[in-house]
C-alpha cells in the first residue's frame, strides 16, 4: 500500500494565506488556550457560568473560540466566510451545529434550517454538499428502540415516520438542487437504523449520480467490512454508495457503554488498528468505485489519499474523492491541498453563539485530548507569524 505522495502539508505561506495578521494573532491566542489543558478546560467552565447567569461573554466568544471554529450565527453571515474560503480553491458545507429540545417542533425548524443551507449552497458553485444528523430530525430514543427489536406504540411510530419523512426531503432536496448530501453518524446502538435509512435514500437518489453518502466511524473494528457489505448491497440494488470516511467521533461514550452493559466494545483495539482500517478503506472505496469523502485530520492518510488518485487515475478535480477537514483545523492540509488542485472541503458549523456551545465544548476536548493536535497547531501559528515578520 502507498504510504507517501509528493504533496507536502508543511508550507505554511499557502496554509495560512486566507488569514491576515490580526485574524493569525487571534488564532494564536486560540490555540495557546487550547494547548493548555488547564487553561481550556477553565476557559469552557467559565463560559459554561457566564451564559447561565447571563453575562454579557457573547463578545469575547465571538473573537476567540466561537470566532475561530464557527462560520457565523446565521446562513448569511457564515456565507461569507466561505466566499473567502473559495478564493483559495477551499470548498465549503454548511454545518447548522445547533442542537435542539428534541421535540417535534425543534425538528422541524432544523429540517426547515438544513433546507434553507442546501437553497442557498445551490446559489453557489463552492458549496457542493448539504448535511444531516438524523438525531437533529426524530428522536433517538425510538431509533434505539427500533435497533433492540422492540415493538413501537402508534405515538412512537408515527413519529418515526415522520422523522423517515424529513431524511427523504432533505435528500431529495439535495437531488433536485445538483447537491450532494452527508448523513453523519451516530452511536452504535441506533447506527443500523441511521444505515437503513441512509441505503434507502441511496436506492432512491443515487442511481444516475451519487447524491446521497454514509459516514463510517473506522475505530470500530466491524466497520471495513461494514463498508464493503455496504458495496456488495449497492451492486445488487442497483445504486452508487457514497462514503465518508473519518476515525470517529464517539469513543469514550461506547467504551462506557459496552463496559456499564456488558457487551464486547466496538472500539479498535489500538489507535494503530484504526489507523490501519481508516487506511484500507480509503484504498478500498478508491479502487472499487465507491464515492468517497476522506474525512481525516491525519497527515499520513491525507498523503495516502493523494498517492491512491494517482494509482488509480482518477481526474483529482472530479467528485469522485473529496478530501475534508473542520473549520478551523488543519489549515495546513486543507489548502495545500486545495493549492494542489483537490478538491477540499470545509465543515464549517453556524448558528447562535450561546446555542452552539456544546460543539465548541466538544472542540476544545477533542483537540486538548488528540495526542499533539493543538500543540502541532499551535507550532504552525508561531512559525508562521515569525515568517511574516522576517518577510516585511
């Protein structure tokens, strides 16, 4: 297998070119927080505090973590963001980060919202996907029920049906704009009916054109083969499998879980195993025709993206593989890349300041706890404000 390409993350002028001195200066300050576990986990303690007792922080979020890591509050403002971002051969995916009450009411105004991001994405030519979390759309209780083989009340199954409902209109949203749409994953004990849904969708949108794509979580040990099934159930059906590949998003919770209930974990037995399976499903999505969005932060398996296109001949400005990275992370990848003619994408999350806090939670964690994440940013941002000012 492949293990290096030509293309080199380390230039650091092309990575940040799409920041000026003061908008590099704050991310600075971002990243020395987030370097310092102490710090960021303080810093999320006392936000949590301020938005309760209703201090005015709203400011200082907006220049620091909700600033760096979100595109803006609303579609517009965050549009904006990703015209600059497009300037640079970076594409964008608008990502409604908000999580609702988890009532009927709350799923229909994200359903309306996530709508309203694939109408106005369709205005453009650099906003070539939409993306649901089906747990933004029903409740995931009954999809747990579902999955354990219990019998749903008529309540229960009139609900699902409705959230059955707002999965296909958005992906035929999708289908009839010319976008193409990202089902995220979720938690392994209600993933085989997010997979059941998501393969419906695929017989319905993906026969002349692939529209709709799954998300595999690869520290789960089952999920390479999972992912071949999956081609295996499109070549019988008739309709082309999309596939967005990442490690995952989900492991400490499913380690508890599998622990409290006492079944097998489904985690990886090794971060090594992961990267071995996230590797061997790249390859296996490119060689087998399987559309493909590569969704990692990892250097090594960027590089091995970039060296199976080439193996394999594809056109890298095709949509055949995409690559994508998090708004706000691994610049370095994303426009070096998107220099070299690949096509990238950005997820870029909006919504309210106080409502998207718990993905701005989610980020700091990630990143203080990703061995080297924050600290092999926070080198970068340095190295790259000493550039500039040896260049004046």
């Amino acid at each position: 297998m492949p293990t290096k390409s030509t293309i080199s993350f380390d230039n650091l002028k092309v990575a940040f070119a799409s920041k000026s001195n003061s908008e590099l200066r704050k991310m600075h300050l971002v990243f020395a927080m987030l370097n310092n576990k102490f710090v960021s986990d303080l810093g999320i303690a006392l936000t949590n505090i301020g938005f309760k007792l209703g201090l005015p922080i709203k400011g200082i979020m907006k220049q620091t973590m909700f600033g760096h890591f979100c595109g803006g509050e609303t579609i517009a403002e965050t549009i904006e963001d990703c015209k600059s971002l497009a300037k640079f051969g970076v594409e964008s995916i608008l990502d409604y980060s908000v999580e609702g009450k988890g009532d009927e009411e709350s799923f229909d105004k994200t359903c309306e919202e996530i709508r309203q991001t694939m109408v106005e994405s369709a205005k453009t030519d650099y906003m070539p996907f939409g993306v649901i979390k089906v747990t933004g759309l029903g409740d995931y209780h009954i999809l747990i029920k579902i999955q354990a083989g219990e019998a749903l009340n008529p309540a229960e199954y009139q609900a699902y049906e409705r959230c059955k409902g707002r999965v296909d209109l958005l992906c035929k949203t999708a289908y009839d704009l010319g976008l193409k749409i990202l089902i995220d994953a979720e938690e392994s004990w209600f993933q085989d009916v997010v997979d059941t849904l998501t393969y419906e969708a695929m017989e319905k949108y993906n026969k002349e054109k692939c529209v709709v794509y799954n998300t595999y979580q690869m520290y789960r040990h089952e999920m390479l083969g999972r992912l071949k099934e999956a081609k295996v159930l499109a070549d019988e059906l008739g309709f082309l499998l999309g596939a967005k590949l990442v490690r995952g998003a989900y492991m400490e919770k499913e380690a508890e879980r599998a622990e409290e209930m006492g079944y097998p974990s489904p985690i990886q037995p090794s971060k090594a195993a992961t990267d071995m399976d996230y590797n061997f499903g790249v390859e296996f999505c490119i060689a087998n025709g399987v559309y493909l969005v590569s969704g990692s932060h990892n250097e090594a398996s960027n590089h091995l993206v970039v060296e199976l296109i080439e193996k394999y001949g594809i056109d890298k400005e095709s949509d055949r593989v995409f690559f994508a990275q998090l708004y706000g992370m691994s610049d370095n990848i994303s426009f070096n890349l998107a220099d070299a003619g690949y096509r990238v994408l950005k997820y870029v999350p909006y919504g309210p300041v106080e409502k998207v806090m718990p993905y701005l939670i989610r980020r700091a964690s990630e990143n203080s706890s990703i061995a080297g994440q924050s600290s092999r940013e926070f080198s970068m941002i340095k190295k790259e404000v000493e550039r500039r000012k040896k260049s004046k």
